[in-house]
C-alpha cells in the first residue's frame, strides 16, 4: 500500500530507540524526510548512522535537544523550522507507589510527556494549516484509560495527552489537517526489556516467567498475552499519517493488544 507520505518531512520527537526509532524507520521506508531527536549528540548520531543502513534512499537527519523546556524545544524549531508529520513519542515512566511521588515529579512527567507535545504542535501546526494538509500524532498509552495503581503520575499525563489531542482535532475542523492519539499497551521497548530484566533478577526468576506473570497479575485483560513489537505501534502510526487515512481524526486508536476491555 502506498501511503503518498514520500517528500513529506516528518519530525518524531524522543526517537532513538523503542517506539520512537520504530516510527521513525517505517516513516523513512515510506519515503518521508525524517527529523529523529533525543537527548544526547551520541544518541542522535548512533539513531541516525541505524536508520542510513537501512535500504533504499533513506532521508534523515538528527536534532540533539532535551524537548522537556522550552529552550530545548526551540533548538529543534531552529533546526527544523516546518514539518508535515509530526508524531509526540517522547515519554518517561517510573513505576512508584502515589504517596512516594513528590510535586517535582508530578511537575517533571507533565513537561516531558505533556508539554513536549504542546509545545511542538503549537509550533508546527500553523504552517500544516496554512498548507491545509498535516498529520500530527500524540503517541499515549492505554495507560491513558486505564490509570494504573503503580504509576498514577505516568497515567495523568497519558489521559492529558488525549485531551489535548482531541481538542487538537477540532480546533482543525474543516481543514485537511489530522490529528490523533494511538495508544499502545506494554511494548518491548529498550526501557521497558531493562526494567522488566531488573525485576526478574530480584525475583529470580526468569524473563519468560516474569511476563507471564505480569500479564497475568497486573494485565489480566490483554487478549494477546505478550509484549507488543514496537514495529506494530509503528506500523499503525505510519498509517495514521498517511494520505489514506485523511477521514481519521479526533480519534483515540487502540494498538494494545486487548488490554482495554470496552468496546468504544
């Protein structure tokens, strides 16, 4: 299927590794012109020497820039100054009991995981609009439904980010200008494969045992009963941003294996 993205210039924040590379690259193999980002110069360039090894004619370019200020967020702007894709990966979690969450915590998720995104689309936006074509995408999480015990911070933000989507959505109306959230469940993520190799070695167990019980214990309701491919988050987002996806907007689309048990 072709997507009719090639020549576009997409911008994914927090995308050197996980979800973030993952989109990257199937938006790179689609033929977009992609701005990757992350933290640190030797990420960026490790990311971006990965994604030209890639086959065919890959376009892509790195911005080093911590998007949690608005100082950082403005190096990218300076770099990048238009985008026709824009797709708000860039995520923290850390999974803590609510009463050990102090305010500067509370404050730090919401300027990394909220505000980055406001941030970029309030930038990118106006030129998507007057071009009267644009995609931007809030990568949340079903987190965002369902707020879970163990990181009720991380939930926040999550929900937050569908708000802000959706509001998003409609200040677009009439226009050829989309904006959506995909919400993945628990991906094998480079984070998440650390985090879930810590808690088997305290455990001792192993890592097949370890997410075995997780899916049974803290995610009961997944359907598929394994960690999703960061490849299928992408393959999903790649599509959101395409040309055939110009009647998807305003929506909350679900790539989370079932854990969300509603119909709608």
């Amino acid at each position: 299927m072709d997507l009719r993205i090639s020549g576009k210039t997409a911008v994914v924040s927090g995308s050197t590794a996980g979800i973030g590379f993952a989109i990257a690259s199937e938006l790179a193999r689609e033929g977009a012109s992609v701005v990757i980002n992350g933290r640190s110069q030797a990420g960026v360039d490790a990311a971006v020497a990965r994604l030209r090894s890639l086959p065919g004619d890959v376009r892509v370019r790195g911005v080093a820039a911590d998007l949690s200020s608005a100082a950082g967020c403005q190096v990218l702007f300076d770099a990048c100054p238009q985008a026709d894709i824009l797709i708000n990966n860039l995520g923290i979690f850390d999974p803590k009991p609510f009463a050990a969450i102090a305010d500067d915590e509370w404050l730090r998720f919401f300027d990394i995981n909220v505000m980055s995104g406001v941030r970029l689309a309030r930038h990118y936006l106006p030129t998507m609009q007057a071009a009267n074509w644009g995609r931007v995408v809030f990568i949340s999480s079903e987190s965002g439904i369902n707020t879970p015990g163990e990181m009720v911070h991380y939930g926040m933000t999550k929900s937050a980010q569908l708000a802000v989507s959706r509001g998003l959505a409609q200040s677009c109306a009439g226009t050829g200008v989309t904006v959506n959230a995909v919400l993945p469940g628990p991906t094998r993520s480079e984070g998440v494969a650390e985090f879930f190799g810590k808690l088997a070695a305290d455990s001792g167990i192993g890592l097949d045992e370890m997410e075995h019980r997780f899916f049974a214990e803290a995610r009961p309701t997944s359907i598929i009963k394994r960690m999703i491919d960061p490849a299928e988050v992408a393959a999903l987002v790649a599509y959101v941003c395409s040309a055939r996806a110009a009647a998807t907007t305003g929506a909350a689309l679900r790539v989370e294996g079932g854990i969300v048990s509603t119909i709608c």
